[in-house]
C-alpha cells in the first residue's frame, strides 16, 4: 500500500518517532512525504521514502494530486491543533480529497497508531478492492 506522511514542524519529532516505533510495519509498503519530514524519517529509519517538495512550496499539492488519483491508501498527518488552518489551503484540501475518496486519515498520534495497526492486520486491504 501507499502511505503518505506529512506533519507540522511542531510535531516531526512525533512523527519521528511513530516511524521509529512502527517501522516494521511501515516497511512493508511504499512511503511518500512532504520534503523535510521525508528526510527526517529517511535518516531515523533507514527507509527508503519517496519525496514530495517542501510542503509549503508545494509538496502538499503533490500529495493532493495522488490522492485525487486515488494513488494513496492511507495518510498519515500529524496536524499542530493550535495552527490555523484557515491559512492553508493544502491542510483543507488533502482532508477534503481523504474524505471524498475514503482514504484513511490520521491527524494526531492515536488515530496514527490505531490505522497502523489496522494495517498491519489486513484491516485495509479494501483499498486495494477499490483501485
């Protein structure tokens, strides 16, 4: 399956280590992320990760394109409840796209672990009845 991964920089060291702790399942599939949390988890893993651009240059709207395409099974977006999202558009629309599709979507830790678990139990293999 194809998880993507995305996160404010207020919550790359939690998704750093949600990489770290769940990394056996996460290697069982192909990874995509925004630019630095995609480094980020690159150099704590040891995973192979394909890159969006930076977020804020247009790395979320890559990940928007996909998921439109239906190319992402499960997203993974650790989300800072303090930000506005108002003043990204990006955040808005990868939620949109997620619920419009039926693509998973985790924005905080609980929710993050819950759907990697389901995933590693088969729980979501619907997805790949859908393509």
């Amino acid at each position: 399956m194809n998880i993507a991964l995305v996160a404010h920089d207020s919550k790359k060291i939690l998704m750093e280590n949600l990489c770290i702790a769940y990394r056996h399942i996460l290697n069982k599939h192909s990874i995509y992320a925004t630019g630095t949390t995609g480094r980020i988890v690159e150099e704590v893993t040891g995973m192979v990760v394909e890159k969006y651009i930076e977020g804020s240059l247009g790395g979320e709207q890559q990940l928007a394109i996909q998921i439109a395409h239906n190319d992402i099974d499960l997203v993974i977006f650790l989300c800072d409840p303090l930000k506005d999202y108002e003043g990204e558009p990006g955040i808005v629309g990868i939620m949109r796209l997620c619920d419009t599709h039926n693509i998973p979507l985790g924005t905080n830790l609980a929710t993050s672990e819950a759907l990697l678990l389901a995933l590693d139990r088969g729980d979501l293999d619907w997805r790949d009845i859908v393509k």
